[in-house]
C-alpha cells in the first residue's frame, strides 16, 4: 500500500507533461507533413518547358509536404508561369541566367545547393534523365549526403522504391539524411497536368559561380515523330533487321502508319541500324507506352530492363524460343522481313 505521500509522487510521476504533448504532436502525421518541403527540379530547353520534368512535381506531392519548383536558364520566366499552373505546387523559384541554359553541372550544382539551403528543402527531386543524372550527384556530394537513383514508388518521406540488377530484383530503401536527393523513373510517375495553379514566381539566389566546362555545340537527330521517352505508341528494330537500309525500309513505314516513336536495341544501334537517341533498355531510354512492338528482337535482359513496364507488348521474330516472347502478350513467329509489310499495309487499310 502507498502513503497519500506515495500516492501524490506517482500521481506527479505519471501525469502528462507539455513536453509529452509536443513530443506526441511533432511524432503525428500532420506535424510531420508541415516539416517536409520539396523542391522539384524543372528541365527547360530554349525557354520551352520539358513536360516530362513534371513527374518530378507528382513525386513531390505524393511526400505530402510543400512543393516547390526550380527553373534556370535565359527567358525562364514563361517555363516558371507555366509551372506555376500546376496543381499543388506552392512557389517556383527562377534563375534567369544564361549561363545555366545548358544544364552544365559544374555551375548548375553550386546554384542548386545555395537554393535548397536557402529554402531549407527535405527533399530534391529529378528526373532520371540525362540532366538529373549528371546534376544531382554533384549535389549530393555537395551537401554530404547520399543519392537515391532512380526510384519508382515512395513509400513515406524516408523510404523510396527502386529497381536493382536491370530491374530483376526491387529494393526498398530509407534515407535517415536529412537532405533527399531523388532521382524519378518518369514511367513510374505520370507528369502532373498544367491547370489553374496560382503558384507564386519568385527569384532565386545566384551564385555566379566559375564554370571549368565551356560549351562548345551539339548535334541533335530530330525527328516529326514523337517523342521515345514520352510517345503512347513505340515500335523497336532489333539485330534481326540486319541492315540499316531494311531498319528504315521496315520499321519506319510501320511506325508512321500507327503514329508510334521509333526504338531500338542496343544491338541494332551498336550495329548501326539505328541512332543512339532511339537506344531503349538499360543503357538507353526507359519506356512504358501503352503498346511497344518489339521487331527483330531477342530479348536480352538489358532491353527488357528499360521496356517491360509497357501496358501491352507485341513481338514478331522468326525465333519461337526467343526470350521477347516470354514478356509479350501477342506474339507472331514468322519471318519479319515478310510479316512487318504485310501488317504496314493492313494497318493502312484498318
């Protein structure tokens, strides 16, 4: 039995205190949520919005936390208006500076990072394009923490998804840094839809910092075709076209008469058949259109890795046992060079 004295101390002892409370505040969803604030990053080229950057802002949303953008460049501030139409997002921070228009690490890094100390972000995301690979790490190592590459689900603001070993295997991860750096499969995040946001546009800091790297030119392939990365429809060529003249008497044909992009496997471009830009795989471009036809096509675990997640895979190869047909859902064993005319002109007549 406890004294009235007992008793009064345990009574002390057990009582809630304010910093129980707060403790049980800061611990709770909402609490958690005021504290996180993202920082998308906004690929622009030539004053033009890359709308496949806009995954980067549907990623940031999914944290729950305040969404920001980030856009450097000459002539940003329609990209940042743009952005600043987007659903959710709060702030767009633009750098008008043409030393930034294309995308250089060696500068750009050091202008990100004084932007996320000043904003004081939990969490950085980009695209893992070209651009976010090249930029992000550098920022990383910057900032002292540890990159994520290449995640396709966020589980809560600490633990990301991401594909290993060309995608055979799924790792989930948590990040106990206090800084994020993320790179986005654009196929695992749809690009958030420009609407009727009122985000407002603000300046940010610019370092002016010294660039090592002079820019000298680029040759681009173009093409009235859609966009690889981006198009609903892709037909890919393989080693099984055996010529560049067969590549482009076969595939482009078909590939204009269903509006598709035109791929390509590593094979067929290591081969010549093929530009580098129509790459798709692990080292290439990561696809998922709603139909990717796979012509000529083994189906090496390399190419898989960067078009598997397609809503419906088509493969034609003359080889039944081929490993394409083991991810397709219609396959046609046949001879290309005769079943590729023959579907052209049916599709034609449909």
């Amino acid at each position: 039995m406890l004294s009235s004295a007992g008793r009064r101390v345990f009574s002390a002892l057990a009582r809630p205190t304010l910093r129980d409370a707060t403790m049980t505040s800061a611990r709770s969803p909402a609490a958690l949520r005021r504290l996180l604030s993202a920082l998308a990053i906004l690929e622009q080229r030539d004053g033009v919005l890359n709308t496949g950057s806009l995954s980067a802002i549907t990623a940031a949303r999914k944290l729950g936390g305040s969404v920001h953008g980030f856009v450097a460049g000459s002539n940003v501030k329609p990209v940042a208006q743009e952005g600043a139409k987007v659903e959710g997002v709060e702030k767009v921070i633009a750098v008008e500076n043409g030393a930034y228009d294309k995308g250089l690490p060696e500068n750009f890094a050091p202008l990100l990072v004084e932007n996320i100390k000043k904003g004081g972000y939990t969490h950085v995301i980009a695209g893992h394009t070209a651009f976010g690979k090249n930029l992000l790490p550098r920022v990383a190592a910057l900032l002292d923490v540890q990159q994520i590459s290449d995640i396709t689900a966020i589980e809560n603001d600490k633990t990301f998804v991401r594909p290993i070993y060309a995608g055979n295997a799924i790792a989930t991860v948590e990040s106990s840094d206090p800084i994020k750096i993320i790179t986005i499969r654009g196929t695992a995040f749809p690009a958030a839809a420009v609407g009727s946001g009122s985000a407002a546009v603000e300046d940010g800091v610019d370092p002016k910092a010294e660039c090592p790297t002079e820019w000298v030119s680029e040759d681009l392939a173009k093409s009235d075709r859609p966009d690889l990365a981006t198009a609903p429809k892709v037909v890919s060529g393989g080693r099984g076209l055996k010529s560049k003249d067969d590549f482009d008497k076969l595939m482009l044909p078909l590939a204009d008469t269903l509006g598709a992009a035109v791929g390509a496997s590593r094979a067929a471009v290591d081969s010549g058949y093929a530009d580098n830009s129509l790459q798709v795989g692990q080292t290439g471009k990561v696809v998922a259109p709603q139909l990717y036809l796979a012509v000529g096509i083994s189906g090496a675990i390399q190419h898989l890795a960067g078009m598997k997640d397609s809503k419906v895979i088509a493969a034609i190869n003359k080889d039944a046992d081929a490993p394409i047909f083991q991810v397709a859902d219609v396959g046609l064993v046949g001879d290309l060079f005769e079943k590729v005319p023959e579907l052209t002109e049916k599709l034609k007549k449909a």
